[in-house]
C-alpha cells in the first residue's frame, strides 16, 4: 500500500528517502468495507485518505432529502472533506465507500507538520490539490456550456473506470441529471451504434 503512495508522490515532485521515511512515520492503513462511511455529515473530517484499491464517493443531502454526489474516489485518489479538514469544522459531507476499500490515511496534525518539515511532500500535495481545483473547474464549466450528452460524452472521455464502475443513478447525481435522463443519453448511444 505505502509503496503505491511514494510512486504516486514520485509522479508529481522529486522526493528523498528521508522525506518519505517521515510520512511513513506519519500515515496508517485502514480498510473499510463495501457501504461503510469513512466520514458522516455533522463529523470534524480529520484525515484525507489516499486510495490504494477500491471506490469512493463524497455527498450530501440536499434539502429535497436527495444525495447530491460531489466527487467520485478511486486508487491513486485523495479523499477528504477539505472545508472540514482544513478549517477543522463540521462537516456537511459524507464519504462512503462504493466498494471494498484499503486507504493510506494521514491526520490534519500529522499533515500539517509534514508540509511544514519537508518541502517536495508540501510540493506534491500543492499539485495534488491544484489539479483537482482543475477537475472542479472544468467541471462547474461543463455544466454551464455544454449539453447533458455533451457533459456525459466529456466526462466518459476522460474518467472511463468512473463510468464502468460508478451505478448509474450515483453517476447521473454527480453530473447533475436525473437517472431517467442518463438513461436516455445511453440509449440513444447504444441506437446509433446499432
């Protein structure tokens, strides 16, 4: 598990050995099982969890009573509620795991003190998180300028495992349809190959 970690960091940031024997010294292993919730809204997030194997998702429930799907998790992924974890507060998300999971996880405390101690893990968890304000971006972009089959054809493009992985209802939550119309855009696929 630690090793699919460093050769994530080793990806994105040249590290040396003694920073890596810090955050070694710094995360745990854990396991949570298919359905668990690794986080529960009205819960302080206090670790960010790396992803070894496994699926996870991030919601809430609007106040419709409906799950709203923020993000998606799978290996090589980092999952947190970062409004809690960083301001340490309440959280309004919750975290599940859509399949049996294996994680590496790393406390606000500990995180907080490696940043400060070792410069290249501060680098990579800096392009860690400039790439998923990316994703988010785009995303945000997505819903505004382009179509549902557009968002659906763009979002399959670039997160194929997602697609294979993901139920249906849970993928049309995170791009914003109903699964009734998701359902639609498949079929109309599925028709045009025919």
């Amino acid at each position: 598990m630690i090793e699919r970690l460093f050769a994530h960091i080793r990806k994105f940031t040249k590290v040396e050995e003694p920073d890596l024997e810090l955050l070694e010294g710094a995360i745990s292993k854990r396991h949570f099982t298919k359905k668990e919730h690794v986080l529960t809204e009205g819960h302080r997030c206090h670790f960010k969890h790396f992803i070894t194997s496994g699926l996870m998702r991030s919601y809430f429930v609007n106040n419709k009573g409906v799950e709203q799907i923020v993000n998606f998790g799978i290996e090589d992924w980092w999952m947190a509620d970062y409004d809690s974890f960083v301001n340490e507060s309440i959280s309004q998300l919750n975290i599940q795991a859509l399949e049996d999971c294996e994680v590496v996880s790393l406390s606000k405390t500990d995180f907080d003190e490696l940043i400060t101690k070792s410069p290249a893990i501060n680098n990579y968890f800096r392009v860690i998180l400039e790439k998923r304000h990316i994703s988010d971006q785009r995303r945000i972009q997505y819903m505004f300028n382009l179509t549902g089959e557009e968002m659906y054809d763009t979002f399959n493009d670039h997160n194929p495992d997602f697609v294979q992985r993901v139920p249906q209802y849970m993928l049309a939550s995170y791009l914003g349809f109903t699964p009734e119309f998701l359902s639609k855009i498949r079929k109309k696929k599925v028709d045009s190959r025919s």
